[in-house]
C-alpha cells in the first residue's frame, strides 16, 4: 500500500512540474523588425545584425536564456507578437502597444529630428521648426507599423510608404517635406540604398536634417502580459545595467556608429 501511494505521489509531482520543464526548455521568442538599422535588420549577407540585435543575443546568453530571434516586415512581426505567437518585440512602448505588453528599462534611446531633402523650396521654413506642432503645413512621410507616427502624428498630413527603406527613397525623390526620425537610422538606410542603386546616390545625399530634437523616444524590450516569461523583465534590466558598467554597451554601439 504504502508502494502504491509513493508512486501515486511521485506521478502527480511529475504531471504538475511538466509544464514548467517544458516552459523552462522553450526559447524565448523574439519577433522584430527587419528593415531598421542600425538598430536591427537583415545585412547583404543575409545575417541578422545591428546594435539592438547584438545587444540582447548578449544579453540573453547572460541570463542564460535559449532565445529565438526572428526578423520579419515589421507590421508583420508586430502581428506575430499580438496573436501570442512570439513572446515579445523591441520598439517604442506607446499606449497602444502598453495594453497587452509590459516594457523593460530603455534598451537604446533615439532622438527624432526633421529630416528633409536639401533641394526642398521650403528648406529655412523646415530649419526653423523646434516642435511638433510646428509640422502642420508640411507634408510628412513615414512607414506603416510606426506605432509612434501613428500615435502622434494622425493630425497632419501623412505619405505612409510600406516600409522604412521605401519612405527613405521617397524623401531623397523629393516625394515629401518631412520624415521625422532619428538620424543615425537615416544615415544607415542612405548608405545601404546607395550601396544598392548608385544612380540615385546625389538624391541621397540630398538627405540633410536640422539640429532641433522635437522628441526623444525610449526602444525598449516589451513582453506580452500573458507570456511565460514575463518574469524575466527584472533580470533583464539588470543585466542591461551590467553591460552598460562593463563597457561592453558602448563597445556595440561604436561597431555600427563607425562603420
């Protein structure tokens, strides 16, 4: 009798820790964007690169944590992560997105300014503008999925191209007034599309930007409420802070910025 108990017992301990032996051994599922470097993206090569990819696979493997990282058309992966295929995303944590997902600490932050093409007529008017109401009159353009543009610039007029690399072509043809984003981003597109159609490279190089900051916008790891592991948000932070203090944040950072 007593055999048969420990067994019972020794079965019904096993059934409840199974769930948590596989969670434990499933990767945390990482959807993002294909098309935004420096940040992520897919290189000529094919591979996976960029200062927010390397960041969190060294993150990761820090925590000691199976990750799998998957890069998609960005509206694509979006929807990936809201359907509870992938357990989280890397970008700005909007009011929208905070309804199902939780954000981390600020991964990386960006630093939006008018970016506009040297030939535009209107030029000084675009120079002059220090906030966002200021882009009333001029006609922006920006990509579909920008959760952010979305969110915040619905009131003005808006070209939305299917994606970053397209919106960054349309404003070196002139096709616009305005594409408000961070210019390191904008430099990295430039670069790759020249690389990819030298013919347009005057246009461009036509890209230029003004010096005002109308928005800083934190990227930040968000995690789906409902997922398995949205505990790890904690150890996640502080593992960031780790790699900050041991100069190897930085180091990633100068890989891209330099090159």
């Amino acid at each position: 009798m007593k055999i048969k108990m420990k067994i019972l017992i020794y079965c019904t301990l096993l059934t409840l820790l199974t769930p948590t032996v596989l969670a434990d051994n499933k990767p945390f599922y990482l959807a993002d964007d294909q098309d935004f470097a420096p940040y992520v993206y897919i290189d000529s090569e094919g591979r996976k690169a960029g200062i927010v990819y390397d960041l969190l696979v060294s993150i990761f493997s820090k925590m000691e944590q199976d990750l799998k990282y998957e890069l998609f058309p960005w509206r694509r992966a979006q929807k990936i992560v809201s359907s509870g295929l992938a357990d989280a995303l890397v970008t700005i944590p909007t009011p929208n997105r905070l309804v199902f997902l939780v954000a981390s600490e600020p991964i990386i932050r960006l630093d939006f300014t008018v970016h506009y093409n040297n030939d535009n007529p209107k030029r000084e008017q675009i120079l002059a503008i220090n906030n966002i109401k200021q882009l009333q009159p001029f006609q922006m353009i920006d990509y579909q999925g920008d959760g952010w543009a979305e969110e915040n610039l619905k009131q003005f007029k808006v070209i939305w191209a299917p994606n970053y690399t397209s919106a960054v072509g349309m404003l070196a043809l002139n096709r616009g007034d305005i594409f408000l984003d961070d210019n390191l981003s904008i430099k990295a597109h430039v670069k790759k599309q020249i690389q990819i159609t030298p013919k347009l490279e005057q246009h461009l190089l036509n890209i230029k930007h003004g010096d005002n900051v109308l928005y800083t916008v934190p990227l930040c790891l968000l995690i789906r409420k409902d997922s398995e592991y949205i505990g790890l948000l904690e150890q996640f932070n502080k593992t960031l802070h780790s790699i900050k203090a041991s100069g190897e944040y930085q180091q990633i950072i100068d890989k891209y910025v330099l090159y």
